[in-house]
C-alpha cells in the first residue's frame, strides 16, 4: 500500500482543531465576480514588494473559520515539517492564476485590499522556483492569519520522520545515538578480537558515535544547515 502524500493544510486543520473554534463552519460563498487583469499586476506588486500594513481589515462574519489559523500552530507545523514561514518577497516561485483571482475574490468580497502577505514552503522555494506545497497568507492580526491560497504538490509522507533529526539539537543527538546503535550492531563480533565483550562493544559504539557526530557536524557547518526551530520564520539562505 502506498503512502499518501502530506497535505499541509490538512495538518494545519489537524492542529488548530486540538484547541477548537467554537463556531459553526461559515456557509460556502458562491464566487461571481468579474475578471480583472488590471488588477493582477498590482497584487503581484504587493506580493513581490516591501509590506507596511500589520493586518487587513477582514469582515469576520465572511470568513471562512477552516481558513483561520494562529502563529503558534504554524510555527509548530513549519518545525516538524522542516517549512519555512516568510514574507511573499522572498519567495521564488510562480504564482498561479487561481491565487490572484482568490485575492480579487476577497478584496471584492470584504471591500479591502489585501497586503503584507506571508507563505509557508520549503526552505528551497526560496532561492529556487520549485512546486512543494505553498501555501499563502494574509495577516488578521493579533498572531492570526487567514489562508488564501494552496498550490503546488504535497509533500512527502515521510517529510515529517526525515526531518525530525533537524527539529532540534537533542534530536540531533538521539538521531546519532540510534545511528551509532546500530552500526555498532552491524560490525561482525571479532573483527577486532577473537572474543569480543561488552567493554569492547562500549568502546566500538563511542568509535561510531565520534565518527558518525564529526560527519554530521562538518557536513552541517560546510553547508550552513541550522535546526527547524531556528529557520522556520529566518530569512537567511544560509540556515536552509
């Protein structure tokens, strides 16, 4: 059976659903409004340029609730995802026409215009254009933002167990433990004695934990590689 792929959005309601709202799901909006090329230009200004305002001025009672989400629980899905959570200037992808015209349908419909503008994506769609799974935001203030957009692929299902070795430091040090652990088990008893004891095999495993932590650190320090916790709102190409 093959493994579905990980809908970030999905993990997001997941997160924000362990608290819980306590309001009823908004009734779905049917979407008419007319095209705007005009307007397209200026919002791929906005998301491209410098944002000044904190929050927009959204009318509450038109908001979707499954698209309201606080900055705690996506600093807490960017950690375990290995995401980064920046403003739209940054971001090196294309935009589809499906998120200017949902920025038009909102403008339109809460009679405002939408700045400072943040995204959620993997650290590389920041210095490349890739397709991982972005997904767009507008502030609401007071840590709030509001989901305009997702596009893109999903992530991988195992994106969560592969980068919980870079969620932390005493990840990190678990990680190579259990690393360390095993490659001790794989070396054939008596490869550097005939009879090998228990000391030997403490004195075999602190072998592979030094050889195995001194790859790990150069290979972190040679390419810049920081902990989740640290890049998941960082600017900085360096920490990816």
């Amino acid at each position: 059976m093959l493994l579905q792929r990980t809908n970030i959005q999905e993990k997001l309601l997941k997160e924000r659903n362990k608290i819980g709202t306590g309001d009823d799901i908004l009734a779905q909006v049917h979407r008419v409004f007319e095209e705007d090329r005009f307007r397209e230009s200026g919002i791929l200004d906005v998301l491209k340029g410098v944002q000044k305002e904190d929050s927009v001025p959204f009318t509450i009672d038109l908001l979707d609730k499954d698209r309201i989400f606080h900055s705690k629980q996506i600093k807490k899905i960017c950690i375990n995802y290995r995401l980064r959570f920046l403003d739209t200037k940054y971001f090196k992808g294309k935009y589809p026409q499906g998120a200017l015209d949902e920025i038009k349908y909102l403008e339109n419909k809460h009679n405002t215009l939408l700045s400072n503008f943040k995204i959620i994506a993997p650290s590389k769609m920041f210095v490349l254009e890739k397709a991982d799974d972005p997904l767009l935001f507008a502030p609401m203030g007071n840590g709030y933002y509001y989901l305009i957009h997702k596009w893109g692929n999903d992530l991988h299902p195992l994106r969560k167990l592969l980068m919980w070795p870079y969620k932390s430091f005493e990840n990190l040090i678990v990680f190579i433990i259990l690393v360390s652990i095993l490659a001790t088990a794989l070396i054939p008893d008596g490869l550097f004695t005939k009879e090998q004891d228990f000391s030997q095999d403490i004195m075999v495993f602190f072998f592979m934990f030094k050889s195995i932590a001194a790859v790990v650190l150069f290979y972190g320090f040679a390419l810049g590689k920081n902990f989740n916790t640290a890049i998941w709102n960082s600017k900085y190409d360096k920490t990816r």
